[in-house]
C-alpha cells in the first residue's frame, strides 16, 4: 500500500502542477527576471501547492498513524507554512513576516505536537540534558532546515531533487530503524516531489516558489528530526549529514557575508549554484553535480548511521569535512581568495 500511495502521490502531482500553473498566472504569483535570477522569462511559481495537495491526497489514503500523535501538529503547521509560501509568491512578505510564519509552523509541532530535542546520549556514557532550551534548539532546527531548502531553490528542478534525495535517504533509514510513521511520510512527500520535477526539471515550466521550497523544508525538517532524536551524539549527527548540501551551502554564506561585512539577510549571486555556473557547467550540468553532491551526502549518512565503533564514525566524519573544504575552496564559496587548505597542500609540496 506504501508503495502505491508513492505512485498515486506521483500522478497527481502531474496532474495538479499545470492547473496549479495557470492559477498563479491568475493571481499574479509570477518571478519576474532580475539581476540575480538565472530565468530570462516571467515565470509561475506556487508549483509547491501541487506538492501539498497532493501530499494531502496521500496523507489522507494512507492515514499514517504515529504512536505519539504526531500526524494533526505536523498537518497544523504545514497549512501555516503554505498560507505563508502563497502569500510570499503572491505579494513578497517581508523577510519578518516570512519567518513570522515559519516560527508559528515550528511552535505548532514543538509545543501542541510535543515533537522537542530533550537530551542526547554522550559517546563516553551520561547524557546532555537541553532543558529548557529543547523547545528552542528544536525551533531553531526547523526554521533553520526551511529556509536552507528555500536558499538552494535558485536554479530548475534543484531543490526539488535536492529535497527528494534526502526524502529517500531519511525514509530508507526510517524503515531500516522501524519506523513505519516517517517512512510513510517520507514516501508521500517523495511521490508527490518527483511528479513536481517532471515539469521543474530544466528547463521548468513552472517555479516551487516559497510556497514549496517552505514546505518542503518544513516537513524534511520534522521527518530528520522524528527520526533522529533522542539518540545517541553520533547518530544525531546523521540528518546533518543527509542534509549536507543546504546546510553547508547556508553556512558558507554566513561565513561569506560575515567576512564581507554585510547583513546576513543580504541577497547575493555566491551560493553553490552560482559558483559551478561561473566555472562553466550548464544550467543542466550544475543541477546533476548538486544532485550526486547529495547523493553523496546521502550515502555517507547510510556509511555512518552503521559504522559500529565511535572511532570509525569519526573518521568517516573527518573525510566528509576534508572533502566539502576542499570543494569550498575549488569554487570560491566563501571567496576567491579563501584557500587555506589549499594553500596549506601546496606550500607543503613546494617545501619538498
């Protein structure tokens, strides 16, 4: 039945998407082309409302049941954070009320829903209470996920199949873990992706807007959480790793606009995308790098979460951090002239 709530998912978010296309013609949900937009064309966006209402339609067929409760908080807060994708694609909310929205979905699920970080258990025994800084921890990783999802969303079809190869890697490990609520969820919001991709994908007919990169964030942000918290500090650190694409691409741009003095809230044309298309990938091209980028990610989380000694988690850990320093620092995400490894290896072999 999971199986085929996924294809259901999939067809009707086919044949959703070009009637969703023509209503934000209708409304005025358009992007129109700037200085920092790759499109040349206006373009409709709200593609992320077939996304939900076909997730809805999946929700709904296979009821998914969590022994906690969680299905009505996590329903809740996703409404909030379309209403607020719909109203951002419709009339460009300003960057407080945006989060406004985003804070109101996440309290949803943290206070009504009960879905909260209380502790983790240390590698050397004892455990790490948060206390009262769970509820804020736990909203912070839900704001802080939606908007690395919605950064990402700057060329087609990108974070769409950066969203739907995490949604594969987290439901995967869900049912490797037994949780059949996650893996249902993951599945649902997977079907109901890919059918959006089909008309995402470059060159897009229609954009996710706010209203899916929001979304999308929201839910991936809740699924990583109900399926990695309470756990040990190693295992905490897998949806970190599934999510490594958005999470590093957000970091690095506050590194970036830290170093450059300027707000962290000021647009910029640096992001990963950006910088593969400078070196001269196609449009196409730097959407698949992306792509095995997260695939990577994604396997490696699969590579850790079954490593059986801390030892070896570190230093499956240590590679990925040497490898994504490394790809920092080829592209320029930071900034031409940040090369400190690099320049480390070659000074190295000219001292030789």
């Amino acid at each position: 039945m999971l199986y085929l709530t996924l294809f259901i998912c999939f067809i009707a978010s086919i044949l959703l998407t070009p009637l969703v296309k023509k209503l934000a013609f209708k409304i005025g949900a358009t992007d129109k082309p700037n200085q920092r937009k790759v499109h040349q064309k206006i373009m409709p966006r709200l593609g992320g409302l077939a996304i939900f209402i076909s997730f809805l339609i999946g929700y709904f067929i296979l009821q998914p049941e969590s022994p906690y409760g969680y299905g009505l908080p996590i329903l809740i807060g996703s409404f909030i954070i379309i209403i607020t994708g719909v109203l951002d694609d419709m009339m460009e909310l300003s960057a407080k009320v945006k989060l406004g929205g985003q804070l109101a979905a996440a309290f949803i699920v943290v206070i009504y829903g009960g879905i909260q970080v209380e502790f983790i258990n240390l590698p050397f025994g004892g455990q790490l209470e948060f206390g009262y800084f769970s509820i804020p921890l736990t909203i912070l990783w839900i704001v802080g996920i939606t908007n690395a999802i919605n950064l990402i969303d700057g060329l087609d079809g990108l974070a769409a199949g950066v969203s739907s190869i995490g949604l594969i890697t987290i439901s995967g490990m869900a049912i490797m873990m037994g949780d059949a609520f996650v893996a249902s969820m993951g599945f649902i919001m997977l079907g109901s992706t890919l059918g959006f991709l089909v008309y995402n994908f470059h060159p897009a007919k229609i954009f996710m807007g706010d209203t899916g990169a929001l979304f999308l964030g929201y839910m991936i942000a809740v699924l990583s959480l109900l399926g990695f918290k309470n756990v040990t500090l190693i295992s905490f650190i897998v949806p970190v790793i599934i999510l490594g694409v958005p999470i590093s691409d957000t970091f690095f741009a506050i590194i970036r606009r830290i170093v450059k003095k300027q707000p962290l809230s000021a647009p910029d044309k640096s992001h990963l995308h950006h910088c593969l298309l400078r070196l001269g990938y196609s449009h196409r091209q730097t959407v698949l790098i992306i792509y095995g980028m997260s695939a990577i990610f994604g396997l490696a989380a699969v590579i850790f979460s079954q490593v059986e000694t801390m030892w070896g988690s570190f230093l499956v850990l240590a590679i990925l951090l040497f490898a994504i320093e490394i790809i920092v620092e080829k592209i320029g995400l930071v900034d031409k002239t940040y090369r400190p490894l690099l320049n480390m290896v070659r000074g190295f072999r000219v001292s030789r």
